[in-house]
C-alpha cells in the first residue's frame, strides 16, 4: 500500500477528503465524490481519509473542520476548502487548478 506521501507526491492530482464517520455533511458529500469520480475518471484521485482514525495526520495538515477537502498535485497544496461543497463547483476548482 502506497503511503500518504508517495500518493500525493504523484503527477495526478489527488483530492483528500477529510471526513468523519459521525459528520452529516461528510455523508452528503459521498454521493458527489461517486459522481465526480465518474466525470473525471483515472485524471483524478479521491482518497478518504477518516479524521478520527487518522487525527495525527489531520493536525499535522491543519484540519479543524469536516468535511475537508485538499487538492495535491506532485506534493503541493493546489486548493483547500472546509465545508461542502456543489458537483459543479468541485469540478471548476479542480479544472481551473490542474489545467
């Protein structure tokens, strides 16, 4: 298994997804992450991550909030945002930050 690191080291953007088990609007945000997994395919990596099972590395990335989502491409931090967010608005900040 590729540790956290080497994922986000990679050429293809990753977006990380900070959420929690017991967060409605991390629920929420499930089904347009399916949705924008489908309409960007392999140009795009989703990686979960559970903050409670998982709380070293959200303090060491300065996450206060879920959900939260973090968009790396070869290791740099491209866009970061707490709180949910549209299908449409996902995809435009992903586009507008790897093109």
């Amino acid at each position: 298994m590729s540790s956290f690191q080497d994922i986000i080291n990679s050429n293809r953007p990753t977006l990380v997804d900070f959420h929690a088990t017991w967060c409605g609007p991390c629920k929420a945000m499930a089904p347009i992450l399916d949705q924008l997994k489908s309409e960007l395919g392999e140009s795009i990596r989703i990686l979960k991550i559970d903050v409670d099972k998982n709380q070293a590395l959200a303090n060491q990335l300065n996450v206060r909030g879920v959900p939260t989502f973090v968009l790396y491409k070869s290791g740099q931090i491209i866009w970061k945002q707490s709180g949910g967010i549209s299908l449409s608005n996902l995809i435009s900040k992903i586009k507008a930050s790897i093109d």
